[in-house]
C-alpha cells in the first residue's frame, strides 16, 4: 500500500482496523528486500536446472526471513516461479479476499539474461 493510499485510508476511516501506519507494510521497502535478496541469491547466474530447486527454496525462505525481521503484526505469504529466458513469457494470476485497509500484494519480475524470477509476497494483519 503506497505512502498516498494509507494516507488516504488515514483520513477517511481515522485508522487501520486497530494498526498504526506504522505498523503497515510499505510496498516499497517490500519490493526493495525481494529484489536484493533474488539478486543476492541469483545475480548474474547463468540459468542451469541443477540450480532452480535450490535458488526455488532458498529465495522465499530468505524473503520470509527478512519479512519476519520487519516486526509487523502481519502473515506473510510468499510464491516463487523461475524460468530460463527464452522468449516466451510468464503469466501469474491470483484471486484474494481481505481487508484492504490493511492486507496487500505485491509481485516482483526479476531478471538477468538468462533467469526470470516473479515473486509474490502476499501480507495479512493479524
């Protein structure tokens, strides 16, 4: 939820359903710590199948980490797909039902020249 949104549902409704904005996710800094932990994981590799299943378990695990690390009363949710770059394109759909004051989405493309990563991070406030 961008800086503008909360501050919008901050003045509508005078709160989050029992949250601060503090407590709220910041989009930014969520798509900041995928794309470094998928960079730190991946970075320039080339894509080898012998990899995927390792780099499939060890993004999220490591995304998770750094979620949990954020101190937010929230539930975190986090979805990986990889594939070889090779023209042809990825496609990822979700349905959800939730709080929209507090809950959120966000999905990240990652990629190199040869790795194509999308990763969703999904939250719900506890």
């Amino acid at each position: 939820m961008g800086a503008e949104s909360m501050q919008q549902l901050s003045t509508e409704d005078n709160g989050f359903d029992g949250l601060t904005e503090d407590d709220l996710v910041d989009d930014a800094e969520v798509d900041t710590m995928i794309r470094e932990t998928i960079t730190q994981v991946v970075g320039d590799s080339t894509f080898a199948l012998s990899k995927v299943q390792q780099w499939a378990a060890t993004i999220p695990e490591n995304c998770l980490k750094r979620l949990v690390a954020l101190n937010k009363p929230f539930k975190f949710v986090v979805t990986c797909n990889l594939t070889q770059q090779a023209g042809a394109g990825l496609h990822s759909a979700c349905c959800t039902r939730w709080n929209e004051k507090t809950d959120g989405k966000l999905a990240v493309q990652w990629e190199n020249s040869q790795v194509l990563v999308l990763l969703t991070v999904y939250w719900m406030a506890i």
